[in-house]
C-alpha cells in the first residue's frame, strides 16, 4: 500500500505533535493514573480548575457488525462517533457569584448507524449504535447557567439543554440505545430531544431533604431545532408549544454499607398538538389532534459490595416508560439489568453489564405489530482513567416489532476516551 506525499506529511505531522506533548507534559501525557489523555498541561489545567475554569474534550466511538440474522445474508458493518468540547464555569470563583454556575458544550456527530443500512435491520425501534442520530453535524449542545438559593435548597437553571439531562436521566453505557440514555426521548422522539439537541428551557429543583427533591421544567418544542443546518440555533421562530416534565427523586445509601441508589418517577405533558390515531392502521389519522403525555419510573440500586469494597460489587436497574394510546405508536417499554464492577482482583475498574429491553407498540393502531426485544451483554475494559472500551453481544428479537420480523445477532465495540 502506497501513501501519498500529502498524508506522509500529516502523519509526520502528528508523530512530531504527539512527541512533543509527551515531552512537555512528560508525566502525566498519555499516564493510565491520569484522567486525561493530554495529562494536565503541565499544571496549567489544574490551575484553571481551581480558578474556576473546567475544560472537557471528549470523544465516544461506537462500532458494530452484523454477525446472523433469520433470514438476510447481508452481513455489514458501520462506525459512528461524536466529539464534545465543553467548559464548565464556576462563576462564584471567577466573578464572586455566590452558588452560580453556567456548562458551554459544543459536539459533533459524524459516520452511519448499522440499523439504517442493514437489510436485517430494517424498521429497527432501538438502534445497535446508540451515538448515531439527530443529524449528523455540529450542535450547540449546553449553553445555561444555574444559581442556588435558600441555602442552596432551590436550584434554578436556565438556558439551552435537553429533557434527558434532568429528567428520567440514566447511565449510557450500553451501545443499544434502548439501554442508554433517558428512555422517554427515544419514544416519544418526535417532541421529546435527548442529548445532542438543545433548546429553550427552565428547570426549577427543590431540595425537601437530603436524599430527596422534586423538580419541575419547561422546554420549547421547536422541530426547526432538529434540522442539520440550525445546530446553533438560538431562534424561537418554528416555536410549536412546550414539554413539561415533573419529577420525584430518591437518592438513598442503603444498608450498614450505604449502598448508593437513585429512584426516579415523573410525568411529562406537551402542549403542542399531536396527531390522535383512530383505527387499525395509521393511515386512519383523524384530522383532530391530542397532546403527548405519559411517565416513567426509574431505578437504580448497587445491591452488594465486593469483599468488604463499595466500589466494587453488583447493581442493578430497571426503566418503565408508558405513553398515551391515542397520540404514540410505542405504548409503553422496560428494560432491566445488572452490573457487577470489579469481579476481578486483578481488573477491579473493569465491569460486566447485562441488560433486556421490550418496546411495545400501539396495539389499537399497529394490528401487524407487537413488540421488540433488544439485549446486550458487555465487558467494560478500564484500559486507563481516560480510555473505557466496550466490547458488545447485542441481540434483537422480532426487528420493528413484526411478529414475522427478523432475529438478529450483532457484534460491536464502544469506547469513551477524555482528552
């Protein structure tokens, strides 16, 4: 294989790049100790963390191959990934504003998802690479501030930010999107925008003790936000109504080794209109429309220790969302899972998670469709603290919910990095 002239020169380039970080930060570049792959800049970052100034570079990969299926014999595979550039501002240290914070993050998303380009995985609900999605470009992700009040019980922040931040957040660590993420913005997707999308939002939070508070928010529903030229849009034209999620959160230390938990139940209602479906079939839509509206309840719960370590030791999680017959194909989903970290001496960052998930569809609108079940096993490799890699076993029964629909094995590989 020849290399041109042009890509010696940037490889060269690169080399000569990395050489010298690693000689200016000889320590802590490229250390498995340190949290960033870069290291600290020679001190520089710890010194802007304690001045108030927090950069975050990121960067997720996600790739996945189709290995059997039914009936296709078309075996592909895709690779998708996102970029986060972010700052966090302690505002109280750099401008003496007591309790105030404010998060810029900037991502971008790039590359294909094997669930749209696999015939087997036609009509697929979830998707096997979790990263893809919501266009493929540059967003304005986070752009808010947040202030405490009432001594620090009442927490406000404003801004530009997503439902999923907040509310019925989870853990994203499995490469199925049906185990990632908040579950409510991957079902009611058309009004609901998880993570990278932003848009014009409040939530308020109130502490009632210190293991519970309840929250409240309201967040514009624009579809113009979704379009792949508008990532940094900061207009409110296109504005068609607005999400308001409720939420109660538990966040309990259990038993003689306060074993950390966290238990979530909320309820969402949207105020710009949603087609009401009335028949067997979708093309029965009526000409009058409804409101989105459902709930969900999550929980999470670490159930034992490893030999005496809390840090290590068996967990795990269930997610509930419902919705509304009249105005959502998905009329409810479950998923459920475990998590054990540190099984080994030897590996004790290392995990393994198993997880299952069942989307069922609107029966009283789809009569040809039911559910959809997708599982994944994964052993989660902590090469070093900025480099996790997730080797992945996904399985998805019924592909799109058809009862004669397709039975699919795909094999993938995730890994999260920190810069």
């Amino acid at each position: 294989m020849s290399i041109s002239p042009l890509s010696k020169a940037v490889y060269t380039s690169l080399v000569g790049l990395l050489l010298a970080n690693t000689t200016t930060q000889a320590a802590d570049a490229f250390s498995a100790e340190s949290p960033w792959m870069l290291g600290d800049w020679n001190g520089q970052r710890i010194q802007l963390q304690e001045q108030g100034y927090d950069f975050s570079f990121g960067y997720t990969g996600e790739m996945a191959t189709l290995l059997d299926a039914k009936r296709s014999n078309s075996h592909g595979t895709e690779y998708t990934g996102q970029l986060n550039l972010g700052t966090h501002l302690d505002l109280e240290k750099i401008a003496g504003w007591q309790d105030t914070e404010a998060q810029i993050t900037v991502t971008h998303r790039d590359g294909r998802n094997l669930s749209n380009t696999s015939d087997a995985l036609t009509g697929h609900l979830s998707s096997v690479q979790e990263v893809w999605g919501r266009g493929q470009t540059w967003r304005l992700t986070d752009f808010w501030i947040k202030k405490q009040f009432l001594d620090q019980k009442l927490d406000v922040k404003v801004g530009r930010f997503g439902e999923g931040e907040d509310f019925n957040s989870f853990d994203c660590d499995f490469q199925n999107l049906a185990l990632c993420g908040s579950q409510v913005g991957n079902w009611v997707g058309d009004q609901w925008y998880n993570w990278p999308v932003s848009q014009w939002a409040a939530r308020v939070k109130y502490n009632v003790t210190p293991e519970v508070y309840t929250q409240v928010g309201v967040y514009e529903y624009n579809p113009e936000n979704l379009e792949r030229g508008k990532g940094f849009n900061l207009s409110t034209d296109g504005s068609k109504g607005a999400i308001i999620p409720a939420e109660v959160v538990w966040t309990p230390k259990l038993g003689e080794q306060k074993l950390p938990g966290e238990y979530r139940a909320g309820y969402y209602y949207s105020t710009a209109d949603a087609k009401i479906f009335d028949g067997v079939t979708l093309q029965d839509e009526q000409t009058q429309n409804g409101h989105h509206h459902g709930g969900w309840i999550v929980a999470k719960q670490q159930l034992t220790s490893h030999q005496g370590d809390t840090s290590r030791g068996l967990s795990g999680f269930v997610n509930v969302t419902v919705h509304d017959s009249k105005t959502n194909q998905v009329s409810d989903m479950q998923n459920i899972g475990i998590v054990y970290k540190g099984a080994m001496d030897a590996r004790p960052q290392d995990e393994i998670a198993l997880g299952v998930a069942r989307i069922n569809m609107n029966n009283d609108v789809l009569g040809n469709r039911s559910e959809e079940v997708d599982a994944e096993i994964y052993y989660g490799i902590h090469a070093t603290n900025w480099l996790t890699i997730r080797p992945n076993l996904q399985y998805v029964h019924h592909v799109g919910a058809y009862k004669e629909g397709e039975n699919v094995w795909v094999g993938g590989i995730k890994f999260n990095t920190s810069f």
